[in-house]
C-alpha cells in the first residue's frame, strides 16, 4: 500500500469543499446525509468517490498519475465509507470471536436507493452476497482482484470513467480526446478549479490551522477524505502547494493520523468504524 514521503515533487493543485455529512455506524444513530454544514450553502454536493477522484486528476491533462496503482483500491473503500455515513450498511456488532474490525462482517442496514448509480450497485450487491463479506473482502471484489471466478461479478467496472461523468455533470470536469501516439484516451480536465481548490485548502486546514490532534473531534467526512487520499496515493497531490515548512507539518500530522491503531479507534466513543476498517483493510494490503 502507498506510504506517507517526504516531499519529492511539486504539482499544481487547488481546494475545493464538500457539505459535511455526519454518520455514526452501530450503537450510534446514523445522522441523515442531508445534515449539511450550513458554512457555504453553494457548495456542490460531492461522494467520497468523486472528491478522491478529483484530487488524483492531473488539472489540465485529466487523467491520473500512470504509475498509480493504488487509487482503483481506493475508490472502492470510498464507497463503502460512504454507504456507512448514509446509513445503508454497517459492520456486525463485536463478539468474542470477532473482535477484529477486518473479522466482521459488512452488514445491510437499508437498500433504499442513493441516487448514486455505483453506491447502488454496491449496495445491491451486499444485499445479494451470502454467507455476508468483511470490509477487505468487499474491497478485493469491488476491484476485482479476486481467484473466485463465480464473485467475478461482483466487480465494479470502469469506475474512474463512470465517477469522471458524474464530475462532468456537475460542472467540474469536462471531456476531451486525446492521442497518446498508438491510440486515443478519452480525458477530464478539470474546468472548474474553484470546487478542487476548495477541497484541497479543507484538508490543508484540517492538518494544520484546524488540527485537533485527535480524530475522533475532526469531521468524520474530513477523516474519511485523509484516510482514502492517503491510501489512494494522492494526498501529496493535496500538500504539493504548500510552502516546506508547512508541507513536512501537513504530511507529518497526516502520517501520525494514518498510522493509529485502527482497532484502538474503531472503539472510541462516536468513531465511524467503517472508516477504520478500511484504513485497516489498506494497511494489511
């Protein structure tokens, strides 16, 4: 799985914001996906999917990093994230025997639609799926990445292209053809670079003008958003603009984030385990 580095690279990238959507899994009563932060009502409404897909995207080229191998995984951990902030699924509550967050079982809470097409593909997958999956055997199936020709169907396709279309339809990216010497690839530059400099400049404060030191006091859609750019290696993409002083601060902090115990957190009064277990599904990969 990626790593947390010093900086080795400098690239253009912007910030943009999201509504904040609270949820809390299990015990906790799941918080509707409209209880929006009410700071900026003209924000554009994004998934956990589409926000990570943006912070990857090469601004003018439209196309992610080709040495990237870890965002494919990455998406699919959004995705499930977001399931649980909106109250769809869940993991099967600890026992004796299944203590482990990676031992638990993905669990459906609702089937009713999310108007997202791969959230509900998802979505009816899980509800199909028996005996039930853990977290990290739902992220090998959604990708793909799996020897069971019989949960083949289970795999996500064309996910990047399917979340850039959804960008597109909200006015941030567009479409373009590009020729890449043997052959043409259809890309998404990105046309509205106020949404993505919006997001950026939320994770750059949440490491360093807003930094509580303590996850479970961070916004739970903020904490998602750091673990998936972390392990779909593009949280350099959100520090790249940075001066040094504060990139070494914003990547040291993000570090120290990633690397907590995420069966020590899962725990912790008001935690949203399925961001831990995700975390700790990347972090066995």
């Amino acid at each position: 799985m990626t790593t947390l580095t010093h900086r080795a690279r400098r690239t253009e990238v912007g910030k943009n914001s999201e509504k904040k959507v609270e949820s809390e899994e299990d015990t906790n009563q799941d918080r509707s996906p409209d209880n929006e932060d009410s700071g900026d009502s003209k924000d554009i409404r994004l998934t956990l999917m589409e926000e990570v897909l943006l912070l990857g995207l090469k601004d003018k080229e439209g196309y992610t990093s080709f040495w990237n191998d870890c965002i494919s995984s990455g998406l699919r951990g959004g995705i499930l994230i977001e399931l649980a902030m909106r109250g769809r699924i869940y993991l099967e509550p600890p026992t004796m025997r299944k203590k482990r967050l990676l031992d638990r079982k993905v669990l459906l809470r609702s089937d009713s639609p999310t108007g997202d097409v791969l959230l509900d593909e998802t979505l009816k997958h899980i509800k199909a799926t028996e005996p039930t999956e853990t977290v990290q055997t739902w992220i090998e199936l959604l990708t793909g990445e799996t020897w069971n020709p019989f949960k083949l169907q289970y795999q996500l396709r064309n996910v990047r292209e399917r979340i850039a279309k959804n960008l597109v339809e909200k006015g941030i990216l567009t479409t373009e053809k590009q020729n890449f010497l043997l052959f043409d690839m259809t890309t998404h530059p990105v046309t509205n670079t106020t949404e993505k400099q919006r997001l950026v400049k939320k994770l750059q404060d949440s490491v360093l003008e807003r930094w509580v030191n303590d996850p479970q006091r961070m916004d739970k859609r903020t904490l998602a958003l750091l673990v998936l750019a972390h392990s779909s290696d593009v949280l350099e993409n959100v520090f790249s603009s940075l001066t040094d002083d504060k990139y070494d601060m914003a990547m040291n902090r993000a570090k120290d984030l990633v690397e907590l115990d995420p069966e020590v957190e899962g725990t912790k009064h008001s935690a949203t385990e399925m961001i831990w277990a995700v975390l700790a599904a990347f972090n066995k990969s």
